[in-house]
C-alpha cells in the first residue's frame, strides 16, 4: 500500500516491538514496519509507524508499496457505531442543551469561585476537545501524550530548552522530522486552566508572521502541554542581556526586532478579527527565529475586546513588574495603551542592552527609564545605547528609537501614541516627533546633608503594587 499520511514515527523498535507500540495504544488502528537496512535515518535503521485517526490518501499500489497492518475490529467498531450514532445523537444533543442551560444559569448566578471550579472540571474531565467547549468552529490539533513523550525523549533534560514560573519547555522531533517546543504547565503554574485555555484560542484565531505560531495542545491528566513552533535561537533576552551575546545583536538586527514587535503588536490591536491586550509584553516573551525575525509569545495573560470598547479594568493585576503601565499597576485599568507602555520600556532596553531594573547597579538610578530620561533632559542620549553598538550604530535611529520610547512611557495614556502611529515612526525618520513628557518612573533627586557634611541623594518613587500574581 501506499501508507497514509499523519503518521506517528517511533524510533528504535524492532517488528515485534513496533506491533506491540500499536496494539497497547487504545487509539491506534493501523501501523507499518520496515527495517532500512543501509539506509540509516538520523542513527535509526528502521522505521516504525502508527496511526491514531482516519487513514487519510491510501491507496493500493502494485510495486514499491509498503504493509500496511489494519486492526480491524477498530474499522468494523466504526460500522456498528453509525448505526448506534442514529440513536445516541438525539438523546445525547437533548441531554447537552439541558447541560448548556444549566451551565448558563450557574454562571450568571455563582459568582467568579464558583465558575472557575466548573471550567476546570470540564477541562480535566476529558482530554479530547478543549476547543469544543468554547468554538465550534476551532480546529486546532490535539496530539497525545504519548505522542509528545516521545517526541521530547520523555521529557529529557537533555532536550529542555528553558524553564520558569510556569513550567518548563521542551525541544522535541514529531513525526517527519518537525522540530516543536512543548511548553509543559506545571502544576502549581502560575499560568492555570483559563490562562491555558486563553492561549489556545487566542493564538488559533491568529495569523501573523511576529506571533508565534501554536501547533496543537494536549491535556492529560493533570497535564497540560502547548505545542509551538521551534524557534532556533529562543528568546529575545538571551541576547541582549547576556554580556557576551549581545554583541551579536547589531543595531540593525536590533531595529528589525524593534519593528517587528511594532508590527505585531499592530495587528493585534487594530489588523485581527479582534481586539487584543497582550499584558505581560517583555524580553523574554520575544522568541527569534533562525533569522532572528522577532515573534510575539505567551497570550496566557491576553484579554479580548469587543465592538467599541476602548479599556478594561481587573482586580486580579498580573505581569512583570516594571513592564507594567501606572495605570493598570495601580488601578488595573489596561487598555491598547497598556501594551504600548511595555513596548516603550522593552524598546528602551534594546538600545540600552540593560534590564529595566538594572541601572541602579552603575548609574546610581532607579530603572532605565529614569536614566534615559535625565539624559534626553541633558541633552547626552548618546550615552544611553549599548556600548557593544554604540561605534558601528545609526545614531540618528537609535536616538529617535530612544525619543519613541520616551512617549510611549508617559504618565498619561492619552498622551501615548497609537502603535500604528509608532509603527510610522519608526517606518518614516521625516516625520516628526512631539517632546515626551516626564514618566511616572522618574526619580527626583533630593539633596540632604548626612553628618559629615557630604551631600547625599534620594530617590523618590511612590509607587506600590498591592495585588499582583508572579508568574
């Protein structure tokens, strides 16, 4: 036969084994064997394939096919279960509005808690269709556990690609030689059932070439794994925050990145089918490709708007400190503008190759905001770029990129610019600029007298955050 197409390839099995692979999986229904011999395929000289679901463009061939093993009973069970269907559906579909009523009902009337509970029951009830609950018309890909197991080398530590709040991320091989980065959610992630349920949706409404692309999910158990796109060389703040890396980052890469982010970002806010509030824009949330073209990750945190709507409002504020706008740091008001804040401060940290945070460490303040501000004040921007770029750079982009980031950090989200509007900015050095206001962040400098007649600085930053989940 010639096989079918979406096979599970398993390496390193002998006939007997590669059978055995078949018949202890509940799903499998068909599996092929063939020993290559001196065809060796990445150190494997056999090749063993299953498959899960429907035998999709098979067809006999009379030379040059392959044995095909069909467990029958699977295809006569499927017989016998239409003609089951024509009874169960009617009952079943009578059962499921009665279901949906009730469920309405309990949302309306049982409060956040009470709400929450339900989705994870249904979330960890089945491991088939999380899209079903929530879009008919979603079709993304569920690929099983043991499908990822293998594909990761049972999640080796070998093949882990990185690691924090929320779990671990695996480099793995599935099927014909694709490569994938599973994102494996631990159990005490931060990043839960609705954040999870949040980013499969999100990002299968989304089509874009700086966001990342998500290739299918799978929830076991307690598990719960997103499958993405390998992305070669990681994350954006691999680079610029690594002292001997970041010099491979020149200020046209750099610009690049800038202006991919911009543009994804763009059609986040205004291009999409909807309206999105990324809410945790950072370094580490800009994966790079082999080309290093930047995509936008993690839309656990992203929210939707709808029709007009221009802002929202949470009590539950999450995201990374510092990347955060006053408004939704301290009132948890977020909106378009909120995202264009942490874009500013992530521009701001690829010019400077510094953490928002880390000035304080050989400039004496408080973040780089602050820096770069006193210096557009004294006229000496020049000195805010990375010294790894400052002799091979555009200054004219890198200041106006610094002037950019400066109106995107204002106090005030009326006074941030549009990221369309950024986007012509950066597209366009004739266009002129408006003067940036002072940023909330800015520390003021308070000049005391200590005993020994020495004068002393303080800085002054009233800011506080009282409700805010780590991540």
């Amino acid at each position: 036969m010639k096989v079918p197409d979406k096979f599970l390839y398993v390496k390193n099995r002998s006939f007997d084994e590669c059978i055995a692979e078949c018949t202890n999986n509940c799903s499998c229904i068909a599996y092929a064997y063939a020993n290559m011999g001196t065809k060796v395929i990445n150190g494997d000289e056999t090749r063993c394939l299953l498959w899960m679901g429907d035998l999709i463009d098979t067809e006999k061939l009379s030379a040059e096919g392959e044995n095909l093993y069909i467990r029958v009973n699977r295809l006569r069970d499927k017989k016998w279960s239409v003609h089951v269907l024509k009874i169960v559906l009617p009952v079943v579909s009578s059962l499921l509005i009665i279901i949906c009523v009730c469920l309405l009902w309990i949302c309306n009337c049982g409060g956040k808690r009470r709400n929450k509970k339900i989705w994870k029951n249904l979330m960890s009830g089945t491991s088939s269709t999380l899209a079903e609950l929530h879009d008919g018309n979603l079709k993304y890909p569920f690929i099983s556990f043991r499908g990822i197991e293998l594909a990761t080398n049972n999640f080796s530590n070998s093949n882990m690609l990185g690691h924090g709040g929320f779990g671990n991320v695996y480099r793995g091989i599935l099927g014909d030689e694709e490569e994938i980065a599973v994102k494996r959610l631990s159990k005490g992630s931060g990043q839960g059932v609705l954040e999870f349920r949040n980013e499969v949706i999100l990002i299968a409404k989304l089509q874009h070439q700086n966001l990342v692309r998500l290739l299918g999910f799978c929830i076991h158990g307690d598990e719960k794994l997103l499958v993405y796109e390998y992305l070669a060389n990681k994350s954006l703040d691999a680079f610029i925050f690594n002292a001997t890396r970041k010099s491979m980052l020149g200020w046209p890469i750099r610009f690049e990145i800038i202006k991919g982010v911009a543009r994804g970002l763009l059609y986040l806010h205004q291009d999409s089918r909807l309206k999105i509030i990324h809410r945790d824009l950072k370094a580490s949330n800009i994966l790079l490709d082999a080309e290093m073209s930047p995509k936008i990750s993690d839309f656990g945190m992203a929210k939707i708007f709808g029709g007009n709507q221009q802002q929202g409002n949470t009590n539950r504020v999450v995201g990374t400190y510092g990347y955060m706008s006053p408004e939704y740091a301290l009132e948890g008001v977020f909106s378009v503008k909120s995202d264009v804040y942490s874009f500013g401060v992530l521009l701001l940290e690829i010019v400077s190759g510094s953490k928002i945070s880390s000035m304080h460490l050989k400039a004496n303040f408080p973040n780089i905001i602050a820096y770069a501000w006193s210096l557009w004040m004294d006229g000496s921007t020049k000195d805010f770029v990375d010294s790894s770029i400052v002799g091979s750079c555009s200054l004219s982009e890198t200041l106006r990129c610094i002037h950019i980031g400066l109106l995107c950090v204002q106090n005030s989200p009326n006074a941030r610019p549009l990221i369309s509007s950024i986007v012509s900015f950066l597209d366009n050095g004739d266009i002129s600029l408006p003067h940036p206001k002072q940023p909330i962040y800015y520390a003021q400098k308070n000049h005391e007298t200590d005993g020994a007649g020495q004068d002393t600085v303080s800085y002054a930053n009233n800011m506080s955050i009282t409700v805010l989940e780590g991540r």
